[in-house]
C-alpha cells in the first residue's frame, strides 16, 4: 500500500493536536505552581512572541530548502560544511529530538490516564497491594501504569495495519478537541469569578517567601514553552506532506489557533476555580466544570479531553517515530531503522521508541498523576531546546550568506530580524530553564546517552 501525502488539513491538525494536547489539560495546575495569573499570562503573552518567531523561522526553512525534509536534524547537519562534523550534528539533533520525544509521548500519555480516572475513581485508590523494603505500589498507580501502557501500544498495533489512519484519527481528535473547548469557554465565561485570582501580580512560594512577577514569568516560561512543543510537527512530516507550502501554512495557522485556545482556557480556568486547588488538581478542566454544571457537564469535558489526548498520543507516536526513521534514511542513524513494512510504517522505529517511552510511564508508578506529568514534562523541554536553537542557528547561515535568496523571493533583512530575535528567545529559555540544576541533569542527560552511543551505532558509517 502507497501511502497518501497529506494537504494542509491533516497538517494543520497535526500541529494543533501534537501542541494542544498534555499542555493544555494540565497546564492550568502546573502555572498555579509557580505564577500569579498576571505572572502566567505574562508568560504566555512572550512565549507566544518567541514561539511565533521559531514557528517562521520553520516555515521559511520548510520553503527556501525543501530538500531537508527531516526538520532540525537536518537543518543540524547542514550547518557544517564538513561531511564528518555534519554527520555528528546532524546525530546529535536527532538524538536529542527523538529522546524528548520519549518524555512528551508519556506526559500526554499520562494526561490521558488522568482524565480517564473521571470514569474510574479506583484509579485514585490509595490501597497498597504490594511492599518491598520502602516501596509500596498502590492500586491506583498500578492501574494507571497499565493503562498508559495499553493505550501505548495498542495505538502500535493500529498504525502498523495502517499509517494512512493516523491523519483520519488525528483530524477526529481535533475537532472533537476544539468543540470541546469551545463548550468550556462558553461556560466559564459564565462563572468566572475575579476573586480566585486574588491580587493577580502576589505569588508566594511554599516557604511564604514573596516571588518578584519577573520571577514569576522566568519560572512559568519552561511550562509555557511546552504547551507549544509540537510546532514542528508538520515540518518533521514534510516527507509525507503534499507541498512544502502547505507545511509554512500548517505551522503558523496551528500556531494561531493554539495561542488563542491556550490563553482562553488558562485564565478562565484560574478564575473558575481557587488557587489552591488549581494547585493539586489532576484535571483542572474538569475539576473547573464540577463548581458549576456537576457530574452531568463533567463527564462530558473528561471524554472530551480523553479523546483529546488520545488523538494527541497518536500525533506523538507517529511524529516520534518518524525521527530516526528519517534520520537512518538520511544516514545518520542505523539502517535498522530505515525499514517500513508494507503498510508504510516505521515498525522497527515505532517500536525501539516506544520501549524507551515505556521508560518513562514508570513514573507513573513513584508519585501522582502530576507528579508523572511534570517529570515527563520538564525533561522533555529541555531536550526540545536544542533541536529548536540548531534550527534558528541554520537560518542565520542562510541570512548571512546570502544562500537561497539569489534564486527565492524574500527579504534578508526581514528574515535577519525575525532570526536574531528568536534566537534571543532560545537562548533565554534555556538560561531560564536551566536555572534549576536538577532538570538541566535531566535534560542534557539524553544527549549525553546518544554522544556514547554515537561510535557504536555509527561505527561502521565513520
């Protein structure tokens, strides 16, 4: 079977149900962590900005070299002139993407089994059914690990019969998705009470220690940029895309689209409900619907979001899959992963990386549903980072020396501005994010992993 090339639709879906997927659902709870509601939507106000300026800086890639269709890893390999320092780059990057990619394909994941608990509260149970030294597994964290497991691969199992059937469901998602948030809007406008918001600028920090707002704003930033991962999802499918045209239009309309669901459902969600328990909510969305319609308006926003989510876990599987199967055809990573079964399908790929993203659902097993999210989610934007500042760093070459602009249309000292200010961006989230010791080990851990991995697997290609 030939598979299709997806159009602008599909792509469009892509981008806004890979984006508009964990993040959204959770987010709220995770900002009330660290931010006032002015310090979050500050936050999302200049993360929207950079995003915006990254998501360009992909679509003009996409269009002025539509020969490198594997995203940042080739952009990553075309920065050096040299066969061999292109090769390392060009690895690394998609090392590096493809392991944050195990982490993000767990946190929506994750997100998934935290909505789902809606339906069945035994996945809260508390009970311990089994101890060993200081470790005790609790029924509701077994059945969650069991569930995040089985809708893991059993999406497998649905793609490998038929790739074609991931832009079918993805779209489904999609949609479902965004009826669903118009409903909240409309009903959160409603009982949106300005008092939950408190003095919208004070924050304070679990030691009652007062947070300045630009402190707030550097705190929230790793949260925001994450509900933004996902824009490069229609360029990492350029090779299965109709036109590299529609892959420009893709990653900025997505983009529009997310920023406008995503400052909407924040702020009505913090207003909804008080800041404290906006703070240890599992499903803020839902939680945010019971203070006012009960069960009856509940149940429907939780299988709303498990749609959602479940969409937006199919958009990852196939997203992350689909970087070391280009990479290998692109000769940076083993062979082995070059091979698709008749269906289409990366089966080698999609497999080798969902064992890794396996890794990560353990954590669902150690603490909360939040706790797993935010793990999950911290490690994965981190290793994001990257991959998104090797991208800005290509098109600066292209700015530089003039390449490409001889033969396209197109300003170079319009396009040099949009680059130095995304890169400023880049640049700046990852000082902010790495602020924090631990989860800077935790990230730059994964490139670490794939830079000893490197003489080995590509041993024979050196």
């Amino acid at each position: 079977m030939v598979n299709k090339k997806w159009g602008l639709l599909i792509l469009t879906t892509f981008v806004i149900g890979n984006m508009v997927g964990g993040g959204i659902f959770m987010l709220p709870a995770q900002l009330a962590q660290v931010s006032s509601p002015l310090g979050a939507t500050l936050a999302w106000m200049v993360t929207g900005l950079g995003v915006f300026l990254i998501a360009l800086v992909f679509g003009n890639l996409a269009v002025r070299k539509p020969e490198l269709k594997a995203g940042p890893q080739s952009y990553a390999q075309s920065l050096f002139k040299s066969r061999a320092k292109g090769r390392v780059s060009g690895y690394s990057m998609a090392w590096g993407y493809w392991a944050a990619n195990w982490a993000a394909t767990a946190s929506v994941i994750i997100s998934f089994a935290g909505y789902l608990s809606t339906f069945f509260p035994v996945m809260h149970s508390t009970k311990v059914i089994y101890t060993a030294g200081s470790f005790h597994l609790e029924i509701g964290k077994a059945l969650t690990f069991a569930v995040c497991s089985i809708a893991l691969w059993g999406i497998q199992a649905i793609l490998v019969r038929s790739f074609n059937s991931a832009g079918k469901l993805n779209l489904f998602a999609t949609v479902t998705k965004v009826l669903g948030f118009l409903f909240f809007i409309i009903i959160t406008i409603f009982i949106f009470d300005s008092s939950n918001l408190g003095n919208g600028a004070e924050f304070y920090d679990k030691t009652g220690s007062a947070i300045s707002l630009g402190d707030q704003v550097n705190a929230a930033a790793i949260s925001t940029l994450w509900a933004f991962i996902g824009i490069e999802a229609a360029v990492m499918l350029s090779n299965r895309a109709k036109s590299q045209n529609d892959v420009k239009k893709a990653t900025i309309l997505g983009l529009l689209i997310a920023v406008a669901i995503y400052i909407g459902i924040t702020l009505l969600t913090m207003g909804a409900i008080s800041q404290d328990d906006l703070k240890i909510s599992e499903k803020p969305l839902v939680d945010a619907l019971q203070a006012v319609v009960g069960s009856s308006g509940t149940y429907l926003m939780a299988a709303l979001a498990v749609i959602s989510l479940l969409g937006s876990t199919i958009g990852w599987i196939v997203v992350a899959s689909e970087v070391p199967y280009q990479a290998a055809k692109s000769d940076l990573f083993p062979s082995y992963f070059a091979k698709a079964n008749k269906n289409g399908t990366p089966v080698r790929s999609m497999t080798i990386t969902n064992i890794m993203t396996q890794i990560f659902l353990f954590s669902t097993i150690s603490g909360t549903i939040l706790e797993a999210y935010k793990f999950s989610m911290i490690v994965a934007t981190l290793a994001y980072l990257i991959p998104y500042l090797a991208s800005v760093l290509y098109q600066l070459k292209l700015v530089m020396t003039g390449e490409t602009y001889d033969i396209m249309k197109g300003s170079r000292v319009r396009d040099g501005i949009i680059t130095i200010l995304a890169l400023i961006y880049s640049i700046w989230v990852i000082k902010t994010g790495t602020a924090d010791m631990n989860t800077f080990i935790l990230g730059i851990a994964l490139y670490v992993v794939g830079i000893v991995l490197y003489p080995l697997w590509m041993k024979k290609k050196a």
